[in-house]
C-alpha cells in the first residue's frame, strides 16, 4: 500500500503553474494533528510531513512517540505562527478541526462556538505565508453536516474564507465518504472532505470527488477479521454481571441479529450495528456510558479493545502507540483520529494532482 515518495512534477499537470523545481517529493503540514490520523496517511501516500500542531498533552505525547521525525509544535493554535515556529512552506496543509460544534450530535452552535471558531487559525494561519508560498493545497476534514447546517452558512463562512485568502473553492470541491465504502475497514464513519486550490499554484480547481472509485481499495471485509474473540482480553475489559448496564446489553444481545455484531450502548438504550460493521468510533468511547462499542466473546461481554480500535480506524494495531497513558485517554485520541485509510486515499487523490495525473477541466 505504501507508494512513496511521491515524485512531484510541477512540468507537467496542465495549468498546475508551481515550483521550477521539477521533481521533489510532496510535502505537508497538520494543523490539529490529534494523535496522527491524517498524518499517518499522507506519509502512507508519499508526503513527507514537515511539522504539526495540537495543544493536547495526550495527542502530542502520541504522535511523537509514533512520528518522531515531524517536527511537533504543541501549543494552542491561536500562538501558533509561521515566523515564530518556523513553519516551512508546504505543498499541502491537512486539518481536521474539532467537530462537536458542527456535528448533528453535538452543540450546533457552528463558529459561534469556540471550538468551531477555531477554524479562522486555518486561513489565518495560512495568510502569515506570502501568497506564492501558500500550500498549493488545503485539505479539510469534519463532519457532514458542516455542508448543510445553519442553513448553508456554516459552509458559506468557510467558502469566503477560503476564497479571501486565496484559493479556489466551492462545493463541487467537496467530498462526503464513508470509510466503509471506500477503505478496507468496516467502520461506518461518514466524513466530509473540502479541498482547496491555490489560485497562485492552479487556474482551477483539479480536485473533483470520484464518482466511482475503481474497486482498489474499496472492498469492505467483515469485523470478525478485526475483533479477536478467541483470545481472552484484559480483566477490566469484561462487564461484571452485576454493573448497571450488564443486564440491558445481554439482553439486546440475546434478541438481537447475531451476537457476533458489535452492540453500541446509547444513553438509554442499546443498538446492535447490523451488516458485520463496526459503529462509528467515538472520542468518548472510554469513558463509559455513551457509545461504548461492546462485543460478546467466550468470557463475557466486554468492551473493544485499544488494539481492535486502532485497526478499525487503520492504524497497524500491533503499535504501542501510548506508554503508560490512562486508557480512556487512548480511547478518546482514537476516536478523535481522521481515520488512516481514508487520509491515505484522498492522500494519494492530491499526489494524482500533484504529479499532473488528476487535471481535469474546471
Ligand atoms: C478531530 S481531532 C483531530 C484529529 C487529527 N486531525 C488526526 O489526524 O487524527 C481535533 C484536534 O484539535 C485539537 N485542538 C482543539 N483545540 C485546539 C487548540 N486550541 N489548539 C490546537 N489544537 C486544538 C484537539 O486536541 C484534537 O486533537
């Protein structure tokens, strides 16, 4: 799967007007880099990931454990700064900026909420770059109702700003995708990805959604290939019979399709996720209660394990991504992550661009 360096030819790709420099490999930069999702992949894809950002203790103690090489700016990204930090100039900036503003789940209060403002830091940040050095591509991450909620004026904000700094954008540059439709992880996540263009790098737009992709890496498997029931897990993985939610999850066990599916505790009921997927992983999956995935096995019923939701989120699960961290925290960066197999995809979807592949007429 890994195909890297990328050999980036700015002499060819039609109006792809870039550096003279014609073959380097890509390179890129993550702005809320989390514990890495998106980083992992662009580096699967063939980027070469020049430095990150996160003001999380927990995000950035696994990230570098995993990227030592990236350079790992911690610090709230309001300080952070392209002449302070010494931020290279990339040919993409990825950032998946927090959600739970813009989720359907969560506050909807869009940029009138903090978290959602934070997304002004992307073209703020960009705009400290002198017009010519602006990555020649941004890639956003989120969640799909950032497209439609309030109306259209969440995205209407992100289009001008966009736009005001730059690059070409609109919504056909947009890209809503299940994991489980285009990866080989049976995770039902749905994402939103927009993608701008620089007008200094581009006299179009070249990023368009497929509209098929062609089978390479779309073919989902079962999750048995991703839950370990034959070996016993840890201890306080297993729900003692006589905690709260024991009874409620056995017994949606028993009436349910099968119990070899993975069941979701909701706030006050349980759901069993059907057609052998796994639910949408959570950042609070480990905190007990809500969204907690559980699965039954010769044992008991216990929760998945950090090992299980790695791999359902693409990351290799035999890592030892976090030394000595309190395990709901690594259940919360897990949750947060962009997950790798879609990073690598629309990874390899901007390096088709770079190396002139992907032109298409705007
Ligand atoms: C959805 S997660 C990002 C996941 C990540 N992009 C990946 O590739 O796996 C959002 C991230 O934004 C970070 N964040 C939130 N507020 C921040 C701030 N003020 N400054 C820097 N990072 C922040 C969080 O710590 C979290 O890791």
């Amino acid at each position: 799967m890994t195909e890297f360096p990328i050999a980036l030819d700015f002499t060819t790709g039609g109006s792809h007007q870039g550096s003279t420099d014609s073959k380097r490999q890509a390179s890129a930069g993550c702005m809320f880099c989390g514990m890495g999702g998106f980083a992992t992949g662009l580096i699967q894809a063939g980027f070469a990931v020049d430095w990150a950002n996160d003001n999380d203790e927990f995000a950035c103690r696994a990230f570098q454990h995993r990227l030592p090489s990236v350079q790992l700016i911690e610090k709230d990204v309001r300080e952070l700064s392209v002449g302070n930090d010494c931020l290279p100039t990339v040919d993409l900036l990825a950032a998946g900026f927090p959600c739970q503003s813009f989720s359907q789940a969560g506050s909807r209060r869009g940029f009138d909420d903090p978290r959602g403002a934070l997304f002004y830091e992307i073209p703020r940040l960009i705009e400290e770059y002198r017009p010519q050095e602006r990555p020649s591509l941004i890639v956003l991450e989120n969640v799909p109702h950032l497209l439609y909620g309030a109306d259209g004026r969440w995205f209407d904000q992100v289009r001008r700003a966009l736009r005001r700094a730059g690059y070409w954008f609109r919504e056909e540059s947009c890209w809503t995708v299940n994991v489980k439709d285009v990866t080989n992880l049976p995770q039902d996540r749905e994402r939103l990805f927009m993608v701008a263009a620089s007008r200094e790098q581009f006299s179009f737009n070249p990023f368009a959604p497929p509209e098929l992709l062609n089978g390479s890496e779309a073919v989902t498997p079962s999750i048995d290939g991703f839950v370990d029931r034959k070996r016993r897990g840890d201890n306080d993985a297993y729900l003692p019979p006589d905690n709260r939610y024991y009874k409620m999850i056995d017994k949606a066990m028993s009436e349910g399709e099968s119990d070899a599916n993975i069941y979701q505790l909701r706030r006050s009921y349980v759901r069993e996720k059907k057609e052998n997927l796994c639910p949408t992983l959570t950042a609070n999956m480990g905190i007990g209660g809500h969204n907690v995935p559980f699965v039954k096995d010769a044992w008991g019923i216990r929760r998945l394990s950090i090992t299980e939701v790695a791999r359902l989120q693409g990351f290799d699960g035999s890592e030892e991504f976090f030394p000595g961290m309190p395990v709901a925290e690594q259940y919360r960066l897990l949750g947060n992550a962009v997950c790798v197999g879609l990073a690598r995809l629309i990874g390899k979807m901007c390096a088709d661009i770079f190396s002139g592949e992907a032109v298409r007429d705007g």
